[in-house]
C-alpha cells in the first residue's frame, strides 16, 4: 500500500506541476516569448500617449491573457491595468497583415500604427508598407480571420 500511496503522491504532483506550468503560459492568441513576454518588452500604452515605439521596463508590468506586457512607467502600467482592451495590440500583437492572410506572425514592435484608437503591428516595416495600402480593408479582413483562428497555434496555420 505505502508504493500504491507514494505512486499516487508521485503523479498528483507531477499533475499538478503541469497545470501550473500551463496556467503561467500566455494564451493561445496572444503573440508572447518563450517567457511570455508581449510586444517584446515595448510599453502598449506608450503607443497612444506618447505616440512612439517605447522599450518598457520591467520594473513596470502587468499580466494580461497570461502574458507579461512592460511599460516605460509606472503610469502607464496603471493605465493599462485599469483597461488592458483600450491598449492591448489587436490580434493578442500578431501581425495585422499576417492575420489578413490567415497567418500569424511574429512582429516588430517599430512597425506599428494606431487606427480608430485601436494598435496595429506589423511583421517588419516592409509588411507595414504593404499593409499601410489598404489599412481599412485588410482590418475588415483581419477581424474576419481572427475569429476562426486566434484559437490556432500559429505553427498550425
């Protein structure tokens, strides 16, 4: 009975273990690191208040859809704490123009627009140039495709 009771222990932890390993990771539709870092350490809310690409610090950040997002101060982590949807990147920060094509790529956090109070990034500046042509349409295309694939593993698409 004690190596049916030390078995069970055994794989009680490791269950447990796993589920907590997992329940840390980001969510399947946001575009986060290996150590679920988000928009690679650039502060969102700088995107709208300060209207430039600005590397955040990780004395400031906030926990959102399971990914760590970092800011440039302790304002705007309060900021996005209060409302996290108002400055999160569309898409969980695939790409925009990827998501167009039923795809999701990673993105240059340089590479980036604001629309309609909504954040968009971008593959690199070239996509962007691309994507740039016809902002509206590939939107109207984007919000389509997510609903059928943010659930997708980007290496699935």
């Amino acid at each position: 009975m004690t190596t049916y009771t030390s078995t069970l222990r055994s794989l009680s932890a490791v269950a447990l273990l796993s589920f907590s390993m997992t329940a840390l990771a980001a969510d399947i539709d946001i575009n986060a690191d290996e150590n679920d870092l988000a928009i690679k350490g650039y502060d969102p809310v700088a995107y709208f208040t300060e209207q430039q690409a600005k590397l955040g610090k990780s004395d400031y950040s906030a926990t959102y859809k399971g990914a760590t997002y970092h800011f440039a101060s302790k304002d705007n982590q309060e900021r996005f704490e209060a409302n996290p949807t108002e400055y999160a990147p569309q898409y969980g920060g695939y790409c925009a123009f990827g998501v167009a094509m039923n795809k999701k790529f990673d993105t240059d956090p340089e590479a980036w627009k604001v629309v309609d109070g909504k954040l968009y990034l971008n593959l690199d500046k070239s996509v962007q140039k691309r994507w740039l042509e016809d902002t509206a349409g590939y939107i109207a295309s984007a919000d389509t495709n997510w609903t059928n694939i943010k659930l997708v593993e980007a290496d699935k698409l």
